[in-house]
C-alpha cells in the first residue's frame, strides 16, 4: 500500500502536463542511488529475509520492480488505476479477452486488427466466446448486436486500417445501460492523442510496440484497467497465463516513451500534408486519414482526441498495382507494424490483415488496392517524391 508521501507525489505527477508527465513520471530517478534511469533488475526471483514477512517482490512472472515501473508509467499517462505489461500487444488483448467465460459474448468493430481478429474468430470461438462484428460508426447497428450473453464492447478507434471513427462516448454510455465491460484499442491515437478512460471506458489498450515503443526494436503490450477491481482481475490473468514483458523490453519501451509527444506532433505534422497531397491525385481512389475535411468520422473524432495520428491509407487502385508500388518505394519500410521513427509502408491484404477471408476484408472495405503508410520522421518532402516516382508506372 502507498504511503502518504507517495499518494502525495503521485498527485503532482498527475497536475503535471503531458509532455513534463512523460519525463517525470515518478520512477525516473532511482531512489536507491540517484540513477537518471530505471535499474533493470535482470533477477527471476527474489530473496526472503523473514519468511513470516515476504518481501513485496518474490518472483519476476508475479512481479518485478522493472516492470512495475512501466505498469505505473502507463497508468499515469492513461489516467487508469492500474497498468499491465505483456509479452506482446495480443498478449495483452488475449489476457484481457480471458475475462470472459464460455457462453459469453462480444460485439467488436469489424475493421479490427487483423490479429485480434484471428484470435476472435478461430481460437476463442473454440471456447465458446462470440463475436459479433459490426460497423461502430453507426450506434444503431451497436445496439442491433445486443444479446442476452452480451458481456462486453470491443472499440478500435480510428480503426485499422480504414480509420473509421467511433463514438466512444456513446456507445460506452449505452455500454454501461447494460453493465457491459468496454474495452479499447488506443494503439492509433496514445494517449498524447486519446484518453478513453476519461470517457468512461473500462480497459485500454495497446500494441506498445507501435508508437509508444516508436524505434522498431521492441515488442509489448500495455493495459490499463480504469478500477482497482479491474486492476486486480486483469492482474491475477497476467501472473497466470504468464504472459509478462521481460525487464530489458520494459526498460527499451520505457526510454521509448519519453519521446512520444515530439515523435507524435513531427509525424503528424508530415501525415497531414501526405494525405492532402494524396487526396489531389487522380490516380488514388481513396484517402483515409481523419484530419480530412471529408473524412466522414472527423467531427466525432476531434470531439474525442487532440490530433489525427501519424497513419495514413489509400487505395491505389488494385492488388497488382499495390504491389508495384510496394516493390519500387526506397525509403519507408514495406514492413508489418507501424508508428515508428522511419516510415513504414504496410499491405494490410498480405501483412496485417491476411488472417481475414479475402471476402471479409472486402466487406470492410480492406481492397486489395490498399496500402498503410505510417509516417516516421524522415522529411516529408522526400516521402512525397519517393511516392511519386513509385506511383510512375
């Protein structure tokens, strides 16, 4: 349990501004010896010096100091009761999702993440949890989906790869007529950008490898659970299905962490002029980005969230063009993931979102033609121009 002192700082930490709170944010200056970063405390377990009063670290799967500094860290910057660390962002998602039991179901944004996806449809259906996947732009089609075993509401806001916009508002208040937990995906926007539990949502969540981790040289998911209650019950499935982040990653994501702002505002800054320049071409059929003047969920979205992201998608026109221009580009990476320092380039059709049926992902809009650019920090003048000589065929 907390001390006065430590309630105490951790209300100023909180009075804070982001960009400070991302700095200071209570565990960046060891205690023991003034170290100007977080000790990696490389131990697997822990020894007892009075077996009648066990220390408050026994073994790193149940806890670890390390890594118990990024579960507050992300707390902080969520406004949660309590952050989680995971192996993965679907080591997260799945931990989260064994909240629920047999019988139990979901109604979940249809333009999810390829992966959670996967997991709804070909693993935790084995197991008797449904899914029912609905376009949450229109809260009707939400409310349409209710059943007697609903248990809980999945948002991905903007989605991905379409970045279509939920109301989170509206559709956690309506959640919460029918005591269902609401969970949501925030990897797009951080919360530099979003911040769902001042909405009223239960849990959120993140692929830390994306924007958070920001440098392409780390794997992790976070959670933060809005309750202690939560909290706790998001706890005793993280020590039990093992599914924790090692020390040296939460040290990696942590380091990070403290750039996001400046990493966020600088890649943002270049999305916006990409997808204006790629709205006054003839040759794209369709831009995706919620900084738009036409982008159907703008209105929502700035009603929601502080910027538009640094994710920008557009169809080329075709699978074997998509290709083309996949293969001629030379400085983003044609990679899986996103939200890092260089460009990345991504084929939802063949990367992100291959779990879905070809048919599935047309029905959401997911075109063979679509590509994924998430901006880096590269000069987004050299972006355009690289672009341009790809799109020259």
């Amino acid at each position: 349990m907390s001390s006065r002192n430590e309630q105490d700082s951790n209300q100023e930490v909180e009075k804070l501004k982001f960009a400070t709170r991302l700095l200071h944010f209570g565990s960046e200056i060891d205690r023991n010896t003034g170290a100007s970063s977080v000790p990696i405390y490389q131990a697997s377990t822990f020894h007892h010096e009075d077996v009648f009063n066990p220390p408050l670290y026994d073994y790193s799967r149940s806890g670890n100091p390390t890594r118990q500094a990024l579960e507050d860290y992300i707390a902080l910057l969520e406004g949660g009761a309590r952050g989680l660390a995971y192996s993965s962002g679907m080591a997260a998602i799945s931990s989260t999702f064994m909240l629920l039991s047999a019988g139990d179901h979901m109604i979940v944004t249809e333009d999810v993440y390829g992966g959670t996806y996967r997991l709804l449809s070909s693993i935790l259906s084995r197991f008797g949890i449904e899914s029912t996947f609905v376009d949450m732009t229109d809260l009707e089609q939400v409310k349409a989906a209710l059943k007697s075993n609903t248990k809980a509401v999945y948002m991905e806001t903007p989605s991905n790869p379409t970045l279509k916009i939920t109301d989170i508002a509206a559709v956690t208040n309506w959640a919460k007529e029918h005591n269902l937990l609401t969970m949501l995906d925030n990897t797009f926007m951080t919360p530099y950008y979003q911040r769902p539990i001042e909405m009223g949502v239960d849990i959120v969540l993140h692929s830390a490898t994306k924007f958070l981790g920001g440098h392409s040289d780390v794997l992790a998911g976070l959670a933060v659970a809005r309750t202690e209650s939560l909290g706790r019950q998001l706890k005793v499935l993280q020590n039990g299905l093992g599914t924790v982040l090692g020390v040296q990653d939460c040290w990696l994501l942590m380091r990070g962490m403290k750039t996001l702002q400046a990493r966020m505002r600088a890649s943002e800054e270049s999305a916006a002029v990409l997808a204006a320049w790629l709205s006054g071409r003839k040759d794209i059929t369709g831009v995706y980005y919620p900084g738009l003047i036409d982008h159907p969920g703008r209105e929502i979205h700035e009603k929601q969230s502080t910027g538009y992201g640094a994710v920008v998608s557009f169809d080329v026109g075709s699978g074997e063009r998509a290709k083309q221009v996949l293969n001629r580009v030379k400085l983003p990476l044609v990679a899986v993931s996103l939200g890092a320092v260089e460009s990345i380039l991504s084929y939802p059709a063949m990367m992100s979102h291959a779990a879905m049926p070809p048919e599935v992902r047309s029905a959401r809009g997911i075109t063979d033609g679509l590509l994924r650019f998430s901006v880096g920090l590269e000069d987004i003048d050299d972006l355009i121009a690289d672009l341009d000589q790809a799109f020259a065929i």
